[in-house]
C-alpha cells in the first residue's frame, strides 16, 4: 500500500536515494499506521470491555502505541528530511535512526505494563465473555496487521529503512499476538478453561522481545556499524576500474543516516605518473562514488614505486614474516626509500583483525626484529589497520 500510494502520490517516487523522497514515503507510512492503528485500538477496547478481557484490552493498548509509534515515525522522518545547516553540517538523517528507537522503547514499555496487568488477572481471574461479533474483530486486526506488515517490509527494502522494517515487525507480532489472544479466546469459550491472564502474559513478552530486537536494528548505525562487505567490494571494483590504480584499502565510510554517505578511501597509483594525470582519474572515481551511492567520496593517493628490484624483494619477505603470524595477516601501502644510503626508510600498513589473539606491540615487535637485520641501518615505520 505504501509503495502504491507512492506510486501515485510522490514525485520521482524511484528516486529513494534523494532525501525528500524517502520522506514521502515515510510520511505516508506514518499517517497510514496512525489511522489504521487508531481504528483497531477504538474496536478492540470496545470489545475488550464488553468482555473483560485483559489480554484483548492489552492488545488494544497495543495498538495505541503502534499509533503513537507511527506518530514519531511521521515526524522522525520530517525532522530526516532537513536540510543540513550550520549546526549540523552533514544533516539530520539520524534522527530516522533516533525516531526508530523510539519506536522500540514504545513497544518495549507497552510490554512491560501488560506483564503487569496479566499477572493480576492470573492472580485475580475473571470470568470473560466471548462472541461472533468478537471473534470478527480480532480475525480482521490479524488481516489488517498482516497488511500493514507486508507494506512497510516493501517499503523498507526500497527505501532501506531501519524504521519501516522497525514498524514492519511490530506488525508481524501483533498478528501473532492477536492470533494467540483469539485462540485461548475459543478455548475459553468451549473448554470453560480461563487462559486470559496467560494469553495476555505471552502476548507481552512476545510485545518485549519485538522491541528489544527493534532497537538493535537502530542502535548500531547509531553508534557506528561496519558498511556490508559487498558494499565494501563495490567501492574497490569502481576504484580499481580505473587503469590508473593499483590497490584499494583504509576504506572508511560514515552514516548520517540513509542516503547521507561520507566515505574516504586510499588509492595506489604508480609513482612515476604526472599529478595531473592522477587527479583526473581521481575525480572520475569520487564522481561515480557520487553518483551510485549519492555520497561524498574523498581519495587519498598513495604513490608504489614499481619494478625496483629491492623493494619487491622487500614484499616478498615482509609478506613471508606475516605467514609465520598467521594467515589471516596482510599488508599494503609498502614504501621503500633507498635514496638516502645512509638512512632508508621503510614504511607499511598491517592489516589485523578485531580480536587476534598476537597483541599488535608484538607483531610490530616481530617485523621490526626480522626485517632491520636484511636492511643495515633503515628506519622502520609499521601502522597497525583493524578490519
């Protein structure tokens, strides 16, 4: 429903990666979820009254939040939309992330309460009524929520947003919520067995464990998250597309939120190019980058010397010394400087991964100890990347 009345309402609706549009489509998203969720908390209070159902009345209180959730969808991605200004020079796509968790707080304190209200009703039962006419509006929230559940997984896909598949998966529970509260709802009925409490005891965790993984999706961005490794894959292609570059590494990219992308990245190119060479081809990198992915690209040149003969050899034992560390150990960015006889320099980045069980001090300890006594008097300088 959400991409159909983008479809037909949003301008350039294909265009997700512009800021206005994706906030078109959250805009509709919000208002959709306010009026559905407002109709179907009106019908089952009513119903949840009539019947002195907790977990019905719970349910109902669940969707209230649903709307105030869409509520801070509805603004979160307003306040997203905004420009960037002095005080916030790369833009508030954040607050997309920020209003997602929000989002998962709702959901996550709505549960809470309804624990609650089910341990007393377990504590203290009373006895529930059950009709047609209530069955009829518990079955159509289950179509309604599953509705709603497939729109905005749809739209979050195309828009990539955290929120609509926040939103999304709240709607999944809440047609297993409901289904859960219409099922001892029947069993109630034609068994004279009182599960009420305990329906409305499952319906809050399962309302819990919603929220909490909700808030996951939110958080990370939000505190800095590795970009995919396709992704990551995708940067090097376009860069080593040009026949001017030799390597790709020290990739860094920044999320301001979705479609607000800062990157940088470092190049080797052959050192015996002319500058104006390399910055042109430079620039028609940061152009694709731009234009693919919407973003600002920065690139750092890195100058290789190639076909010297000590450095290579310098390569292959530098690359053999980190085979005898591990496998998982690589390097990049090796630059010999042999001009000076009587202090060259020799300077190289090591990749290493996260938690690798040799401390970096004693792989540079290593190298330092197997590499000076090949080269008399040479300086060494090794950086140490995580990735």
């Amino acid at each position: 429903m959400i991409c159909f009345l983008a479809k037909h309402f949003v301008k350039d609706y294909d265009q997700v990666g512009d800021f206005k549009v994706r906030q078109r489509y959250g805009v509709i998203s919000g208002i959709t979820g306010i009026f559905l969720n407002v109709l179907l908390c009106a019908a089952k209070l009513s119903v949840g009254v009539i019947s002195s159902s907790i977990s019905i009345i719970g349910d109902a209180v669940n969707n209230l939040s649903d709307a105030a959730s869409s509520v801070v969808t509805l603004v979160g991605f307003k306040l997203a939309g905004q420009e960037a200004d002095e005080e916030h020079p790369f833009g508030h796509g954040r607050f997309e992330y920020i209003s997602g968790l929000i989002v998962s707080l709702l959901i996550v304190v709505t549960g809470v309460e309804l624990v609650q209200s089910s341990f007393h009703k377990i504590i203290h039962p009373e006895k529930t009524l059950f009709n047609v006419f209530t069955a009829a509006v518990l079955i159509f929230s289950i179509i309604i929520k599953a509705f709603m559940f497939s729109s905005n997984l749809r739209a979050s896909k195309k828009i990539n947003s955290a929120t609509l598949r926040s939103t999304a998966m709240d709607s999944i529970s809440d047609v297993l919520t409901t289904s859960i509260v219409l099922i001892c709802s029947f069993i109630n009925y034609y068994k004279q067995l009182n599960l009420d409490g305990y329906a409305g005891l499952l319906v809050a965790v399962l309302i819990i464990k919603t929220g909490i993984d909700s808030a996951k999706d939110t958080i990370n961005p939000l505190l800095g998250e590795p970009p995919d490794k396709g992704f990551l894959e995708d940067i090097k292609a376009i860069a080593l597309s040009s026949k001017d570059v030799m390597g790709v590494h020290d990739i860094i990219v920044h999320n301001y939120g979705p479609s607000r992308i800062f990157m940088s990245l470092h190049v080797e190119v052959p050192s015996n190019l002319d500058i104006v060479t390399v910055h042109d081809s430079i620039d028609d990198i940061e152009n694709i980058l731009r234009k693919k992915y919407h973003c600002t690209a920065v690139i750092h040149v890195d100058p290789i010397v190639t076909n010297d003969e000590m450095t290579e050899k310098i390569k292959k034992k530098v690359n053999h010394f980190l085979s005898e560390l591990g496998e998982e150990l690589t390097f990049h960015d090796l630059r010999f400087s042999h001009a000076r006889e009587n202090n060259p320099k020799l300077s190289f980045d090591v990749i290493v991964p996260y938690k690798y069980d040799i401390p970096d001090e004693e792989i540079v300890s290593f190298l330092e100890n197997h590499l000076k006594p090949l080269i008399p008097g040479v300086e060494i300088e090794i950086e140490i990347d995580k990735g």
